[in-house]
C-alpha cells in the first residue's frame, strides 16, 4: 500500500465557508455602522433647532423691579404657563418654524 501524504493547507470548500463567513459578519457590520449614522444624523437635529429656542428667556429679570409690585408683575408677563407671555408667543413661533 501506499503511504498517504499529509494533508498541508485548506480544502477549497474550507475557504469558501470562511469566506462566505466573513461576508455575512461584514455585511452585519456595515448594517449596524450605517443604523447609528441615520440615529446620529437624527439626534444631531434638535441640537440645530434649539438653539433658536435659546433666545426665550429662562428666568426674568426682576433685579429692575424697585417693589414687590413690579417683581411680580415681571413674573406674571413672563410666565410661560398664560397664553399671552412673550415667552409663550416665542416658543409657538419656533415650534412653528420647525414644522
């Protein structure tokens, strides 16, 4: 009988499992890079947007206020919660801008 020679290297269909392999997990990669660059690209855009919404005031100013009255006053003009506040008015307009 003859001696079988040892077996050196991959068989071809060895390769081709490992190739086909490496294209599924590529293309699991490229899949997943491209998801959090939609989801990045998305968030960034209320970023942009807000810093028009900056300009409403966070806290009035009632270091101008020379009583109580006019501090109060102040905070009654201010109140984001009335329907008739400047701040109000600008935050509608800026949601309004978005849309």
């Amino acid at each position: 009988m003859k001696a079988r020679h040892s077996q050196q290297g991959f068989s071809v269909i060895e390769l081709v499992l490992i190739v086909g392999f490496l294209g599924i997990v590529a293309v699991i990669g490229l899949r997943v890079a491209s998801n959090h660059t939609k989801i990045a690209s998305l968030s960034s855009a209320p970023a942009s947007s807000s810093t028009k919404a900056s300009t409403v005031s966070t806290a009035p100013d009632v270091a101008k206020a020379s009583d109580l009255t006019t501090a109060q006053q102040i905070l009654n003009a201010n109140d984001p919660t009335t329907a008739n506040s400047a701040d109000s008015n600008q935050l509608d307009n800026d949601l309004a801008g978005l849309n």
